[in-house]
C-alpha cells in the first residue's frame, strides 16, 4: 500500500497529491467502523453474559424455581437477553456490511477523482508532461493501494471483535492490580516465609479499623474498630445483618486492606507475613459453605491436600459428619453434586469444617455457621 502511493507521487505528485485526499476519508471511516463494532461486541457479550448467568441460577437453583413456579419468569428474561444479543449482531453485521459497502464505493471513487483532476490537469500548459498512461497508473496504484482495505477487512472485523471481548478482560486484570486486592502476591512468593506456623498463636487486635468496599466507598463498613481476641479463647462478634462481622473475617484473611489502622497478631501487624504462609494458619468456615462437585474426601482434603485418609475422617469426627458420611452408599467417595446440591444444609456445613479443622488451624473463624 505504501509503496503504490510512493510510486504514484513519483510519477505526478500533483495528481497523487490531489487523490491523497481521499485517505483522511478512509482512515476516519475505518476509525469509526472499528469504534461501532467494538461496542456492538461488548454489548454482544454482557447480554450473552447475562443470559448464561440466567441459565447457570437456572439449574443450580432448580429445587427453589420450580417450587414458586418460577421457571416460566426465568424463561422470559433469558429470551429477553438472547433478543437483545440478536438486536446487536443484527447491528455489528449491518455496520460490517456498510463498511465493506464504503470501501467498494471509494474503489469508483479513486477512478472517478483521478480521470477527472487528471484531464484538468492535462489542459494546463505547464502539465503538458502529464500523459494518459501517467494518469492510469497513478489511478490503478491508488486504487491497488485502497484495494488491499478490502482484502484485510474480514481481519479488520475479527480485531475490532477482539478489541470489544478483551475490554472486559483488561476491566478485570486492572481489579486484580487494585491495591486492595492481595492475591497478585501469592504468585511472588517463591520462598517459604521463616514464621512457621507454630508460632503464629497470639492476640489478634484490630486497633482502630476502618474500611470501605471498593465498590462502596460511600459506605463506611467499619469505623475504627478496636478489639482484642485472646488467644486460646473463644470470642464473639455479635451485631446486627450489614454491621461488618464478615468484613472483619475478609481484612484478616487479608481479601482487602484497612482503609484505615492495623491488624495485628502477636503484636505484629499482619501485612508482615506472607499471605499463603499467613492463611494456611487459619481455618474458614464461611456462612455459606461452599462445596466442589468432587467426593466428600477431596472436599475435606482440599483444606490440606497432603492429608492422609486418617488426618480426613479424624477431622470429620470432629465435625460431627463421619456418621451420616458412613451412612451413605459410597461413603467418603460420595459425589456431592455442584455446589453440594446432593447434601443438606447441616451436612454441607459440617464437611465444610470439616475441610477447615483438616489443616489444624491455629485460627478458626466461623462466619454464622451455625446450621451445624
């Protein structure tokens, strides 16, 4: 493309110079087409997204739908999605076809321009230089040179599409290098932190704490908090739904950072140790359990994956779950079902400890796990 449009101003650069003009015009089109596309792509997606989600509560949550004869409801709002998606690719396909359609007009353009500037310009006695060949050369380079638009436009799509699929994917690599997200620094930890986990046994002290959610920053989830928890004691958060008892969980197992004050253990503010060292001294059962679609062994050695099958069943007695566990068909090699839908409640909660006590933490935090 560069080298036609080379050659034509060597042969007449006042001819070339003239149809150069119609460049801006492609370029800014092709800026334009790339922009409608992109757009149109992302919108794709989320509808897609969204009716996907529908489907995926759908058959999780199937029991609950069908007991409120909800599935007709579900139905309209995933066809509603999937008739907004048909809405945008109908509309990223029109602009496709119009862009292709611009490109084959500015072909006809390009020989339009160039016979009639050309013959003007043959009529000037100081062009009189300017012969027919010179003008169809000049006008078949440019035309080469805007011809090969045609040939990358399918690739040109296909980028434009990419661009629209990896702004969701870029919106999320730039949540993930939030300051107050930690998880980037388990991926740098490449030697293992001297504190072992013996000696990370002391108070935990929360001095004068305040954060708000990312998302929330309006809302103040804690206002310097300040308490103590004794080790080798048992302590209590009590307080109304919403009042942060869970947020106190995620800053000490260092999901966010304080927005505000510290956390300490043993004296020692927790951002001292290493966050995969630091967690694997606290066992989690959280308000809803949650379960892999595995057995019930992988689900209890999942807390500590080099468990022996004594370690897994002593700490399923002391969940009180290796009765009803024996009690089923395949015991421990059970299949639980996505997101232990195949187990009730209670159960789903004692596997869960049971998968927090596997590891022996030093630290157990129950977020209202109380169904147990």
């Amino acid at each position: 493309m560069i080298l036609s449009i080379t050659i034509s101003f060597i042969i007449n650069w006042q001819l070339s110079l003239i149809m150069s003009c119609i460049i801006p015009l492609v370029v800014g089109s092709s800026l334009m087409f790339s922009k409608v596309v992109t757009k149109q792509t992302e919108d794709q997606l989320t509808s897609y997204s969204k009716a996907g989600q529908i489907a995926q509560e759908v058959f999780s949550s199937l029991r609950t739908v069908l007991s409120f004869n909800g599935s007709k409801l579900q139905q309209k709002q995933y066809v509603k999605e999937l008739k907004l998606n048909e809405w945008y690719t109908v509309r990223k396909d029109a602009a496709f076809g119009a862009f292709f359609g611009w490109l084959f007009f500015v072909n006809f353009l390009v020989y339009s321009i160039g016979f009639t500037f050309g013959s003007i310009l043959m009529s000037y006695g100081n062009h009189r230089t300017l012969t027919i060949s010179d003008i169809l050369v000049v006008v078949n380079m440019f035309a080469q040179a805007l011809g090969f638009l045609n040939g990358v436009g399918p690739f040109f799509q296909s980028i434009s599409e990419a661009q629209g699929a990896a702004i969701s994917v870029f919106r999320l690599i730039d949540e993930a290098h939030d300051e107050n997200i930690n998880e980037t620094e388990i991926l740098q930890e490449n030697i293992f932190d001297d504190r072992s986990i013996s000696t990370i046994n002391g108070d935990i002290q929360f001095d004068n704490v305040s954060f708000s959610y990312p998302s929330r920053e309006n809302a103040t989830a804690l206002n310097n908090l300040k308490f103590i928890a004794r080790a080798n004691q048992t302590t209590a958060l009590v307080g109304s739904s919403g009042c942060g008892k869970s947020t106190c969980v995620s800053l000490l197992l260092r999901y966010y950072k304080p927005s505000s004050g510290r956390i300490m253990i043993d004296g020692q503010p927790i951002t001292d140790y290493k966050i995969k060292q630091f967690r694997q001294n606290i066992g989690v059962v959280s308000q809803e359990p949650i379960l892999f679609g595995i057995s019930i062994y992988e689900n209890i050695r999942f807390g500590k994956m080099n468990a022996t099958r004594a370690e897994i069943e002593q700490a399923a007695e002391q969940a009180n779950a290796h009765k009803f566990i024996m009690k089923l068909p395949n015991k421990y090699e059970t299949l639980v079902g996505e997101r232990g839908i195949q187990l009730s409640g209670g159960e789903k909660q004692r596997i869960a400890l049971a998968r927090a006590l596997v590891k022996q933490p030093t630290i157990l935090l129950l977020d209202e796990a109380t169904s147990a």
